[in-house]
C-alpha cells in the first residue's frame, strides 16, 4: 500500500494513501464509491496495520460538502469503518482529545487538512471540496477550537494533502464569484481569457483560511501533488468512478 507519510513520531502518525495498482480497486478507501465493499475493508485493514490498530479504531463521516464538524468521543470508536451507515451523518470535519483513535477523511480532488496541536492532545481532519472552502469550514473550525476549545491556534500544526491542482481546477464565473466574495481569495485565482474559465487554488485558499484563524504560516505545511496529474492520484473530476484517498491522524496512546 503506498502511503504519504507526513509526519511519524513517539506521539503522532499522520499521512495520505495513494493510488496502488497492486492493491484492490487501486487501493480506493471509499464504501460509498467502490465496486467491492469488501475490497475496500481489506484496504483499509492493511492501513490499520501499518497504524498498528485496527479498523475499529477509525472514524468516518458521510461527508456531504458541508461547514459541519464534530468532536469526537471515546463513543465513536469504529464509527463508519466497516459500514456507511455507522459514519458520522453530514460531517465534513472531525476532531479529538483522544489519543488512540484514527480519525479519517476521504478526499478524490478535494482538499485534505490534517492538523494538530503542540500544547494539547488535539488531532483532526477536514474535507474541504470548493463547496467546503466557500463555507469557511476550515476557517469556522479553526475558531471554534480557539473560542469553545481554549485552543491556541499559534499551536496548531496543519498538513493539507494531496488535491486537484490550480491548473486542473477550472470553473464558471459562478463558482469564481463565490471564491470572489470571501474576499480573500483573488490572490489565487487566474483567469483564462482564450477559454473563458477561471483557475483556483483550492490548497492555497485552505492555507490562507488556516492563517486567518491565526495559525501561523511556518506551522502550515502543503502537498503539491495533484490529484488529477500524478498517476497515484484518484480524481473525480478525471474519473468519476474514481476511489478515494484516506488522509489519517493518530495521537497514539
């Protein structure tokens, strides 16, 4: 199984898997979009193993594009690992004190966030798709962990995966307005006059939410890879029966 590994220490085990010819389905993570529910449990059985878990200790959400996130708890160990309907409904980002659990989020061209702090035990993730970026989910959850939390956002670490590239991210006039009126996000965005279409830096708008909510910019580390470009990249907007990566944390015990 490849696996980006961002950071493996004593305390923590962060990282995306790529796509694989030589594992099931190309080592596609997703039970919403595969061919084989099984193949995708075997997949995520040998990233349990590499984690030196087990899949009972995932967390998924059905994640729908939403500026939705949830703390979780010892409770929802193993939620969504073997089975959608256990997932977390409607959640877009997950976050936790503690240590042990793997907490997961499933990206195919959407931004991954990964995160975690150096005065607590807080890990978490976050899908941000474009539909996630223009509702500020990162930005929202950023300031929810500083303002309900008592997190320091000077603390927090960020990793942002692997996702569709500037150049591979074209889009209308409507969906550039939408980057438009955040008003900060021109800075990346490019326009194409020949095609009439608009560029967007999804991973660099994620970094400047995640500085905004003031993270600072040494603490925030970036993925260039793109999805859509790189042969160990599931894009749906290359393949819309593509699989998915899995970007993963785990603050171990």
């Amino acid at each position: 199984m490849k696996i980006n590994t961002y950071i493996e220490n004593e305390r923590l085990l962060t990282g995306m898997t790529m796509k694989d010819k030589a594992e099931p389905e190309n080592g596609n993570m997703a039970l919403h979009a595969c061919e084989s529910a099984d193949h995708v449990r075997s997949n995520r059985q040998q990233l349990a193993g590499f984690l030196g878990c087990s899949p009972a200790d995932f967390v998924f959400a059905n994640q729908t594009h939403s500026a939705n996130f949830h703390r979780v708890t010892e409770g929802d160990r193993g939620r969504g690992a073997d089975d959608r309907e256990t997932a977390i409904p409607e959640t877009d980002a997950l976050y936790t004190f503690d240590s042990g659990i793997v907490l997961c989020t499933l990206t195919a061209d959407c931004v991954p966030v990964i995160f975690y702090s150096d005065e607590n035990s807080l890990t978490g993730v976050i899908h941000s798709g474009w539909q996630g970026t223009v509702k500020e989910i990162t930005l929202k959850l950023f300031r929810h962990l500083q303002l309900e939390e008592q997190c320091d956002p000077r603390r927090i670490h960020v990793q942002i995966g692997a996702a569709l590239s500037q150049e591979k991210f074209e889009v209308d006039e409507d969906v550039y307005i939408k980057f438009h009126d955040l008003g900060y996000a021109d800075e990346f965005i490019e326009y194409n006059a020949t095609t009439n279409k608009y560029h967007i830096d999804n991973q660099l708008t994620v970094q400047k939410q995640c500085e905004l909510a003031g993270i600072p910019a040494e603490n925030i580390t970036i993925d260039r890879t793109c999805t859509f470009q790189s042969a160990e990249g599931f894009s749906y907007r290359e393949d819309r029966k593509a699989g998915r990566h899995v970007s993963f944390i785990q603050r171990k015990a």
